[in-house]
C-alpha cells in the first residue's frame, strides 16, 4: 500500500493540515525517517525460547501479545475458581504469544522454524499430529503436553513464561533507546 497514490496523497494533505493548524513549517524529513526507523525495528519482534525437558530440541517462536489481550487474560485469571489458574494464565500467555514451533537436531545448531508441507511454520494447532497424540484437543493441553518432559512441568512454564516476559517487557524499551540513538546521531 506504500505505493499507493491516494494513500500517499492523503498523507501529504494530512501533514500539510497539521504544519498549518500549528503555525509550523511542513512537517520535517526527520519525522518520516523516525516512522520508518519505528516500523522497521517493530516488524520482526520475537524470541526463540526452547522448551524444557525436550533435550533443546523443540522450542517456540513468541512474539509481542497486545495489551488488551494481556488485560483480558488477567481478568480470567482473576475470575477463575480453578486449582489450575497459574498454569492456565501462563499456559494461555504461549498460546496467545506463539508464532512457530522451532527444531534443531542438537542444542549447538541454531533454531530453525519447523515447517509443513506447505512451506507454512508449523504452529501449536499442528502439534497434536506431530507428535502422534490426536487425543489432544486444545491448546492449552498442547502446552501441558509439551511441559510434561520437564520434571516439574507446572516450573518449568512458570520459568519459562517469565524469561518471555521479562523479554517482553524490555522489548519495548529496546525500541525506544534505538530511536533515541538514532535521533541523537542525527543531531550531532
């Protein structure tokens, strides 16, 4: 869509109307390079994180899950009566952050997304055929069944949801000090 003429007209009308009810000179280049910088350092967030007790075979690919989602989460946490409510929040936190289910043959080779014979990266939906286990039937039994190597599964998703998040949180702030970086050496 970048290379559409309307869009890119009603962009140039946009910062045309905001110099002008400011009393500014058009917007500056500046403006356009930080977006794109933006733009370029949000699009391939994620971390490989391997799951444990699978010898460092199998791993996730998880990405950035939107605050609302996050919020929403939280509240069906709070609400919930089930003795299951930890597991269930951060089994829920996997599911809601995956993106690919990764592989390597050995712990020194580096992670590869596991893909079907569509060239698509196979995701937690395949799973239950991958591992020969048709009997599982959502998502959330996935992650219990894939934590179920580790020998402490509820832990080892404890541990493994908050190197996630302690990823997360800081992937913003990540973000922020390259623009910042950027905007320095642009000034110097």
């Amino acid at each position: 869509m970048a290379d559409d003429p309307l869009v890119e007209l009603l962009e140039e009308e946009e910062a045309r109307e905001l110099a002008q009810g400011n009393g500014h000179q058009p917007a500056s280049p500046v403006w356009e390079r930080l977006r794109e910088q933006r733009a370029r350092l949000e699009e391939d967030r994620h971390i490989d994180l391997g799951v444990p007790g699978t010898g460092d075979q199998v791993g996730l690919r998880l990405g950035p899950i939107p605050g609302a989602t996050q919020a929403a989460l939280a509240k069906r946490q709070q609400a919930s009566r089930s003795r299951e409510r930890d597991f269930n929040l951060n089994a829920d936190f996997v599911i809601a952050a995956s993106q690919a289910v990764l592989v390597r043959d050995n712990p020194d080779l580096p992670w590869r997304v596991d893909e079907g014979s569509d060239g698509e990266p196979h995701t937690l939906s395949d799973l239950p055929a991958l591992l020969g286990r048709p009997d599982i039937q959502n998502a959330r039994e996935v992650i219990r069944y894939l934590f179920s190597w580790a020998p402490s599964p509820d832990l080892a998703l404890t541990f493994f949801v908050a190197e996630y998040i302690n990823w997360a949180s800081a992937s913003e702030v990540e973000v922020v000090e390259e623009l910042a970086g950027e905007s320095q050496a642009a000034q110097r």
